[in-house]
C-alpha cells in the first residue's frame, strides 16, 4: 500500500516538475528562435532600402532574393507550436539568408549564447 501511495505522490510530483521544465525550455528556445528570424529581417529590410537608390541588374537580383528572404520570414507560423514543418521552413530561412550574404559578399556568423545573440559581419 506504502509502496503505491508513494508512487502516486512521486509520479504527480514529477510530472507537474516535467510540465514547468518543458514551459522553460519551450520559452527560451522560442525566444532563440525569434531573436534569430528577427535580426534576419532586419538585415533584409535594411539592405533592400540601401540598395533601391542603385537601380543597375546586379542590384535587382540582389533585391529579388532580399525580396524572397522578406516574404518567407512573414509566412513563418510564429504562433503556431503544433505546425509540423517548422523546422524545415527555418532551415530554408537559413538558406536563403546564407544565399543573400554571399550575393552582398558578406561573411555572416549568427550566435546565441546564454548571454548575447548576434549578427558580426
């Protein structure tokens, strides 16, 4: 009886610990990956005003990926947990990002670290 009292008492102890251990690190993975999408957009949204005042082909191209960076972080589900190919999108944001650096000939180096997340070009 001791036995299966005290199993009872452990298992909903630890699955209310569980519960809170999952809410933390749902959170601070979701705040990595929002930091990380974040300063993407901003880097496409600053260099495509940068370069609009050039109007020449190397220049266009350079928009038209900037462009489709843009378009894919909006489609990105940010409120929805349960969608199933939410890492496959974010690894295709990746891409794309990786892609636009080498066209402006910029080495990008995004890092999360416990203290700072950043961008170094």
């Amino acid at each position: 009886r001791f036995h299966g009292e005290g199993y009872e008492e452990g298992y909903a102890e630890g699955r209310l610990a569980g519960m809170a251990e999952g809410r933390r690190y749902g959170a601070f993975h979701g705040a990595k990956i929002g930091s990380e999408i974040g300063c993407y957009l901003g880097f496409a949204l600053t260099w495509r005003c940068l370069l609009q005042k050039c109007t020449d082909e190397k220049n266009s191209k350079k928009i038209r990926a900037l462009d489709s960076l843009i378009g894919m972080i909006q489609k990105f589900p940010y409120e929805d947990s349960t969608y199933d190919k939410l890492q496959e999108d974010l690894e295709k944001i990746r891409g794309k990002f990786k892609q636009v650096c080498s066209m402006l000939n910029i080495q990008s180096d995004f890092r999360i670290g416990a203290e700072t997340s950043s961008l170094t070009f």
